[in-house]
C-alpha cells in the first residue's frame, strides 16, 4: 500500500537549518530558526528553570497521570498571568485553562473544539501568519479565509485589516496575535485594539487569541493589553498560552488552552467539552514543562528571577532592533529598514524580497525564511557589521 504515498517538501525552516548546518562560511549567520538566543548564540536554560528542576528532581513523588486539563496548579498560575492578578473575569469563575503540549497544542485543541462544538464557522487568519495556523485549522476541517496585515510597503496594513474585519461573516472566529506578530514583528497600539474590539462586538466575532509572546514584546503586563481588553469586553473568547518562549520551554512542550465564557455555568459546560478535545488528542499533556513553570511562579524568590531573565532577553531583542538599524545608517539604508527598531517580538518582517534572501544566503552565507522574516535573536554584536554590509550589497 505504501507505493502510492507521494514525497512531499519539507519544512522550510527544517530546511533551513540543514543547509545551514553544512554551510563552510566561517562567517554565516542563521537568522531563520526561531527561537530566542543569547549574544554567544545559544538557546540558554534560564537560571530560575534550573533551580526549579532541583526542587522538582528533589522532591517529585510520582510519575503518574495528571488529567485531560492539566496541574490544576499551573492553570492557578497562568490564568492571572496572561488576564490579571485582579481580573474580573477570574472572580465571576468565567475562566479556566487547559494544559496542553505547547501552544501548538492548544491551537489544535481550539480547532478541534470549534469543528466539533460551533459546526460551519469558518476562521480568519491574518495575511501573513505563522505558516503552521494554516496547517492546524485547515488538518481540522476548519475553512481557513485571511484579513490584510502587512501592506505591499511592508507596514501595518490597520486600515485593510479593519475593513476586512467588518466583512467577516457574523459569528465567524477571528484569529488575532496578542503581541510579537509573527511573523512580521508589527503589533497593534492600544487605540487600534480598542478600534478591533468594537468589530468583534458588532460582528459578533469569536476571538482566538495567540499570545505565545508574553513578555517577549513590552513586558509581562504590557503585552496583555489587547488579551484583557477583549476578555473584560467580550462574553466569549479563546486564548492560547505558550511558555517556550518567556520560560524557554521548547523542547517541554508547556502551553495553555484558556476560555472565556458569559458565566460559570457555561464555563463548566465548555470545560467539559474541552476535557474529551483534549481526551481524543493525546490523552494526557506532559507534566515537566507546567511543573517548572509552577514552581517558579509559586515562589516569590523564583518568580522574580525569572522575570529579571525575562526582562534581560526582552533588552536584548529590543536592543538589537536599534543596533540593526544603526548598522544600516553608513549605507543610506537606516531609513529603509527603520521598521525593523519598531518591531517588536523575535521575528521581523525586514522588506528583503525573496532574490535578495536568496543572494544573502548564497553570497555572504545569511540565512532567513524567504520571505524576508528574519529572527532578530540571531543577530549580535559581531555579526552587526557583517550582516549590515552583506544588506547593502543585496539593495545595489
């Protein structure tokens, strides 16, 4: 039966690291694969994540399940980080959360909800997204349609987005980035948020929010505004958690499925709904990942290390956004990519055309996804002046 399955492409970014990886240029730079890394280049393991598996590696009873929703504690500790410590939505018992494998995972359990429990809504992804909202709501049976994000001037398209927003089907879900758009880095202000939330209302939209970026953009608090606007808003809602990032949590596979319902009642009744989704996909999510992250949070000592390490990555990226910039100004080109300093997040929507990525990796050994997303993690201080010159080169 095997001799009818056809070969189909790999991913592109797993692509990318290959090619990368057997690439001779003493000076090659890898500005595609994405995940955060320090000015050596490496994805290092937070000092509060250490500390936190010695406790657990010291004290950890049992290996055994832990339920279809998770550590009860680990939802005790994201749900008031990504909607406040004071939320009006936590009090009412209007939310809850669901440990799942990853942010990735809690897509999956959105999707899959939506298909089994709201039959014929379609969902909306903003153009450009990450390329796997795709894959997860269209594997689904989800009908997957796209709103305007990025202009053919590589800025923030609001305007488009907005009046595609208000020709979205009534009761449709609208999928939408809470900070660190990814891929373009181009996020929405606090009055473009306010401007959504009244199509959502008037649409009568069903919000899926991908907050996978928490921390990674403004801060902790900051990056939540558009997730608690719509949620203190708003009678329904979905969110979806990640800690690979803020926790660099990668490999653990530690996210959260978070809903929003008018009150407890319904809650329960979508829990329960949620329960089987998750039930029906893997059963149980893994324990290691939430575990570290309730052990640093739980503990005042842990927590606030954790959220200085946070802060330092967060400089870091910040930081290198201006310093790109700066490297581009002796080259005429500071104007051209001044985006790139008002981005924010790890990935950036750099303006580079798919000829021009392609002559980058070919000629100078710089490597992005083609189309012109590039990580700016991946960039430091001695590769500034190299990657700054090989731009140059590519925008004669």
């Amino acid at each position: 039966m095997f001799e009818q399955i056809q070969r189909v492409p790999g991913d592109a970014i797993l692509g990318l690291i290959e090619a990368f990886n057997k690439d001779t240029n003493p000076n090659k730079v890898d500005l595609g694969v994405g995940v955060y890394r320090d000015a050596k280049g490496t994805t290092p393991i937070m000092r509060a994540v250490k500390e936190a598996e010695a406790l657990l590696l010291k004290n950890e009873t049992t290996k055994s399940y832990i339920g279809s929703h998770g550590d009860p504690r680990y939802g005790n500790m994201i749900l008031p980080m990504v909607l406040g410590e004071d939320s009006p939505i936590l009090a009412a018992g209007r939310a809850s959360a669901t440990q799942s494998p990853g942010g990735t995972g809690a897509l999956r359990l959105a999707a899959d909800f939506i298909h089994s429990q709201l039959p014929g809504k379609g969902i909306w992804v903003s153009d450009p997204t990450w390329p796997n909202h795709l894959g997860i709501f269209q594997a689904a049976g989800l009908k997957l349609s796209k709103y305007p994000y990025v202009d053919a001037e590589n800025r923030l398209d609001f305007d488009g987005m907005l009046a595609a927003l208000k020709q979205i089907p009534v009761g449709d879900v609208v999928v939408l980035h809470a900070c660190c758009h990814n891929p373009s880095g181009f996020d929405l202000s606090h009055e473009q948020w306010h401007d959504v939330l009244k199509v959502v209302q008037e649409r009568e939209l069903l919000p899926l929010v991908d907050f996978a970026y928490q921390g990674f953009g403004d801060g902790l608090e900051e990056d939540a505004f558009g997730v608690r606007l719509l949620a203190e808003n708003l009678d329904e809602m979905l969110i979806t958690s990640s800690c690979s990032k803020n926790f660099g949590l990668y490999r653990e596979r530690t996210g959260c499925m978070i809903m929003v319902a008018r009150n407890n009642e319904q809650m329960e009744n979508v829990r329960s709904q949620m329960a089987i989704v998750a039930r029906e996909n893997y059963s149980n999510p893994p324990a290691h990942g939430a575990a570290i992250v309730t052990e640093i949070l739980e503990s005042a000592e842990l927590a606030a290390q954790w959220r200085e390490e946070l802060t330092e990555m967060r400089d870091r990226i910040n930081g290198l956004r201006r310093d790109f910039v700066e490297a581009l100004a002796p080259y005429g080109l500071d104007k051209k990519y001044a985006c790139v300093g008002e981005q924010r997040g790890m990935f950036s929507y750099t303006g580079l055309t798919p000829e021009q990525v392609d002559r980058l990796r070919d000629e100078f050994g710089i490597y992005m996804v083609r189309s012109g997303r590039a990580n700016v993690a991946g960039l430091a201080n001695e590769n500034l002046p190299y990657v700054a010159k090989a731009i140059a080169a590519v925008n004669d």
